[in-house]
C-alpha cells in the first residue's frame, strides 16, 4: 500500500509552460506521473508516484516556481525507497474557463 500526500499548487504563468516545466521537475526527482485531469484552462490534477527519499527535493524545487502547499509531514525518511502517490491539485490563475482546443481540419 502507498502513503499519499496531497497538494495544492497556484500558478501565475502560462498553462502550457507551467505543465512542461512540472513534467521535468517530476521527471528530475525520479518521479513518474500516473495520471492527470484538465479542467479547461483553469485547474489539472495530477497523481505521482515517487520515492520517499525525493519528496523533499521535490517539494522544495515546486516550491521555486509555483506556490505549494506546506508538506504537512514530517517523518519523511529521506533514505527510504518506499513508494508514495503524491497528489497535486493546480490552478491557473490565468485561466478563463473558456479553453477551445482548435482541430484542423485533415484532409480525406
């Protein structure tokens, strides 16, 4: 079974870089994205799995460039491998609700 954190996380960038920088930050610490939900333009959430021992390193790179939610645990062994499920909740301040996502016509 895993141990689960959840966290709120507020952007004031663009949607679009917000999501590929958090790609790679989740990808530095040795972390995997399970799944993610888009609500229009406003809000995505996303489930991690990630070691114990790179939560911290995790958090505090978020924490950098998007405002994160405390990490409201503190027994983390940060020598552990046990895998933990983290649950990130984002918004976008900049969002309208109003996303349209254009498809070209494909010829044929």
């Amino acid at each position: 079974m895993y141990n689960k954190l959840n966290w709120t996380l507020f952007s004031n960038r663009d949607r679009n870089e917000t999501i590929n920088d958090l790609k790679d930050i989740i990808s530095k610490n040795n972390g995997w994205i399970v799944t993610s939900n888009f609500f229009s333009d406003l809000a995505v959430s996303i489930t991690i799995e990630i070691q114990e021992k790179d939560i911290i390193c995790l958090h505090s790179e978020l924490n950098r460039f998007m405002n994160v939610s405390e990490l409201k645990y503190d027994n983390i062994d940060e020598n552990s491998e046990k895998e933990w499920w983290v649950f990130f909740n984002i918004t976008f301040t900049q969002g309208t609700g109003d996303l349209i996502n254009e498809i070209p016509a494909v010829p044929g």
